[in-house]
C-alpha cells in the first residue's frame, strides 16, 4: 500500500476524496434535500455574481491579445529547435474533443431549441428574429468567448513544464511567482483542490446531460422497456469507463491520442450526414446570417446582464456556460498545455481558440440549424416536446426523422460514446498528474490514479441522476467554477510575472 501511493501528493488526494465520497454519499442518501440545496446554490451563484462571470470573460479575451501581440508570443515552449510533439491534425483532435464530450450533440441539436422558445433581448418567441438569434447563440457561448477561457492555464502549465523545467503539472506550481513560498504551502494546496474540484464538477455536468439521453436513445433501438431505465444507464456508464480503461492501459500517445482521431473522423461523418440529407441550402444561409449576427452583436452578448429584467437568460445559459468552461480551464490547461510541447505561445493560444471555435460553430451550423429547420417547417414540434416529455424525447423525434433512423441514432450513441470517453480520460489524467507528487515532462500519472478518478466520475454521474435533471447538474460546474475565476486571475498576474523575469526588457 505504502508503494501505491509513494509518488501520491496525499495533502492533495486525500481530503479531495474525502470530501467527494462525503458528497456522493449525501446524493445518494439524500437526494430531495439535496437537489433543493443544489438548486439554491445555483441561483445565489448567478444571481449575485454573474457580472463576475462576464468580467472574466472579457478579462481572458484581454490576455490572450496581449500576450499573443507582445514579444513573448514568439516563444516556444520547450527547446528553441525543438519541433511540435504531435502532428497540426493530431493537437487539434485531443483538444477538441477534450474540451467538448457528448454535450456539443446533444445541446448542439437541443439548444437552438430553448433559444426560439425563450429567445434573449426582449425578442418574440418563435418570431422570424427568434429564430435567427436561436441559431447563433449558441455559437456564441461555444465560441471565442467559451476557448478564450482556457489560456492562461494553457500558457502558465506548457511554460512552467516545457520551458522552465519544473516536475509538475499542478496550477500551484505554475503560480509560484506569486504564491513564493506558498506554493507548497496551504495556500498552494488551496489552489490545487479547488482545481480538482473544478474539473469534477465540470466532468459531472457532461456526464449528468450525456448519460441519461444515450440511455433513452439505447431504450428506443432495442425496444427496451422505461422500467429497466437505471439498468441501461449503469451499462452506458460501465461502457464508458471499458472504453477509458483500454485507453488508459495503451497510454497518452497511443489512448488519448488514437481515440482523439477516430472520435473526429466519426463526428465529422456524422455532421455531413446531417448536412446532406437535411435541408443543405437552407442550412448554409442559416450559418451565413449567424455569422453577420455574431459579428454584430459580439459586445452586446459579452455584457448582457439584464439589469432591469429578470435576469433569466443570461443566468440560465451565458452564466452557467461561463462558469461551465471556467470550471473546465484547470482541465484544459494541464492537459493542452501537456500536448503543446514544440509549439509558440501565440500557435498555441490562437491555434486552441480557433479551431475549437470553428468545431464547435460546425456542429452548431448543423445540429441546430437542422432542429431549428423541423420547428420552423412544421415537422416535429420540439418546444412542445422538450418543454413536455424532455431531452431524450426531443433527439429521438430529431433523429426519427432522418433515413434508417434506428441506424443513425446508434451512429449517434457510437459517437457520443467515444466523445465522452475521450474528455474523460482527459480529466482523469490532469487530476492524476495534479495529484501525483511529481511529473517530468515526459512522464505519465499511475493508471490506478487515473483509473480511481473516472470511476469517482461514475459515480457521481449515478448520484446526481438520482436526484433528477439538467438542473441538478448545473451547480456543480457553476459553483465549482466561482472561486477559480480568481486562480484564472492569479495565472494571468504569474504568467506575465514569470515571462518578464524570464525575458526582461532590453534597455537602449
């Protein structure tokens, strides 16, 4: 036992579990208290710190324009001849689907949907204008604004383990211009749980919106009855973690790095699928629009806090979307910044934003201007249909109305199946790295590590569906995510702080 966790940071590991199973058992053995507990928090959350969440919005977008236009963008991380650890095609397919999971299908079809019901801006619902803004929308909140997030962890993990050398992918360590002699103090343990609670409590959202819609689709195909609902969620979750294990038996460059691509390749199929057997034309003026409307109303939708409203919409979506990616940024940073080896700053902040940006705005094109389609045309009526019978019901009638139906919705499971496992094993070996004691650049975290962290995913997956919904699931990234808005903060100030010791100005 003593050799197991001879390279555990136990200051790390140990309370975090604790508290996590502490969780869990609560969940499980009060679930009505505790969805009414979860549902109080969210709203004190949104409602008084939601400008929060925007500022940091704005703050992140600042960074990355300033440190990709300063003389430091030209810096590579790692040595000066060095040459990028993995192929353009290859980065852009774990960062991807990393970022991602099951939920850009799922609400890539759905969200445009909540959009056209109860559209922003004081707009009529189901009006022509609703319609518009439903399809860009979501663009918005999986775009810029949503991988904007993610650099300063990138930069401040791939610069301290690349560059500086240091034996560590944990935030704290990447902070220790500033932190000083707290780094591996209580402070910079602090700093080290709150990045693990963040990435389970993002992890945990994917999970509670994926697993209960693949487990109704699954239903659907075979015929399997409502009553033996839990008993094919458990098998999709036993799936995952069959999958996640496999992955992490063949490793990083061979699990993560293979799943990542066939993961592409199948979401990419299945995209052109949607495409060309839905209303194509129809699809790409949708798209052209979106893209003016975005331009248009960027600031606008930056800083939209409804003062003098009620508020609900940008508590409902763009807060907890922000506060959703935040609490994704620790994950996303110890992660890409561990794949970016060989590459510059500015490849690497504008290369993430970017082609995360467009995967994204891909799906949304797709997944949502088809939705959008069959509401407007008179096909399927899905307000009716999400607000009535739910999530599930809504992508069943989706799908029901493509060719082969039964075959494309398993097409769909299969691809939504490999997206998930592919962010998982993701977040598990960030939380293994962030709690193994130390991590030479190219080493990798204990598999029994990584292995325990997606199996406490599960499980906290099963508690949270106990207690029922999306709105259960929303807490957990939105709460998780508040205090690390101010380790983003702390990352930005220590970048630029290392970055200047580093490479002071020359003087004339």
């Amino acid at each position: 036992m003593r050799k197991l966790f001879r390279k555990i940071n136990l200051k790390i590991f140990a309370p975090t579990c604790l508290i996590l199973v502490l969780l869990i058992l609560v969940l499980l053995l009060q679930p009505v208290k505790a969805g009414q507990a979860i549902n109080f928090l969210y709203d004190r959350c949104t409602e008084n710190f939601g400008w929060l969440y925007l500022t940091a919005c704005i703050c992140s977008f600042a960074f990355l324009i300033w440190m990709t236009s300063s003389r430091f963008g030209s810096i590579k991380l790692g040595d000066k001849e060095e040459k990028p650890q993995y192929s353009q095609i290859s980065w852009i397919a774990m960062l991807f689907t990393a970022g991602v999971g099951t939920s850009i299908v799922i609400l890539g079809f759905l969200e445009p949907i909540y959009y056209v019901s109860s559209p922003p801006f004081l707009i009529e619902p189901l009006s022509e204008q609703a319609y518009e803004y439903a399809h860009m929308y979501g663009q918005f909140h999986w775009g810029l604004s949503a991988w904007a997030f993610y650099n300063p962890a990138i930069i401040a993990v791939a610069y301290m383990i690349y560059v500086r050398k240091e034996p560590s992918i944990r935030l704290s360590s990447a902070c220790s211009v500033v932190l000083k002699k707290q780094t591996n103090g209580w402070l910079g343990h602090v700093i080290d749980i709150l990045v693990v609670f963040g990435v389970v409590g993002s992890i945990a959202t994917s999970l509670g919106i994926g697993t209960p819609v693949l487990a109704d689709v699954i239903r659907e195909v075979f015929g399997i009855p409502q009553a033996y609902d839990l008993t094919v969620k458990l098998t999709v979750l036993t799936i995952w973690i069959f999958i996640f294990g496999t992955s992490v038996f063949l490793g990083l460059d061979k699990g993560i790095q293979k799943l990542s691509n066939i993961n592409i390749v199948m979401a990419f199929i299945f995209l052109l699928i949607i495409l060309f057997v839905g209303p194509t034309v129809v699809i790409l003026k949708m798209e052209l629009n979106s893209t003016g409307l975005y331009l248009q109303e960027f600031f606008r939708m930056s800083t939209y806090t409804q003062p003098f409203g009620s508020g609900e919409f940008t508590k409902n979506w763009t807060v907890f979307y922000w506060g959703w990616w935040i609490a994704f940024m620790p994950m996303m940073g110890m992660f890409v910044g561990k794949i970016s080896r060989g590459r510059t700053i500015k490849n690497v902040m504008w290369g993430q934003l970017i082609w995360g940006s467009l995967g994204c705005c891909f799906s949304f094109m797709i997944f949502g201007g088809y939705s959008l389609y069959l509401q407007k045309s008179g096909r399927v009526d899905l307000v009716s249909i999400l607000n009535n019978e739910g999530q599930s019901q809504a992508i069943i009638a989706i799908l029901k109305t493509l060719p082969m139906a039964k075959i494309m919705m398993l097409f769909l499971c299969i691809v939504c199946f490999v997206y998930l496992a592919t962010t998982i094993d993701s977040c598990a070996y960030v939380l293994a790295g962030a709690t193994t004691k130390e991590l030479p650049p190219t080493g990798e975290p204990a598999r029994w590590n990584r292995l325990f962290w997606a199996l406490l995913f599960c499980m906290l997956s099963i508690a949270l569906m106990l207690i029922g919904g999306i709105e259960s699931v929303k807490i957990m990234s939105v709460v998780t995510g508040l205090p690390l808005i101010f380790v983003m903060f702390l990352l930005m100030v220590s970048v630029k702080k290392t970055l200047e010791k580093d490479y002071p100005q020359r003087t004339k």
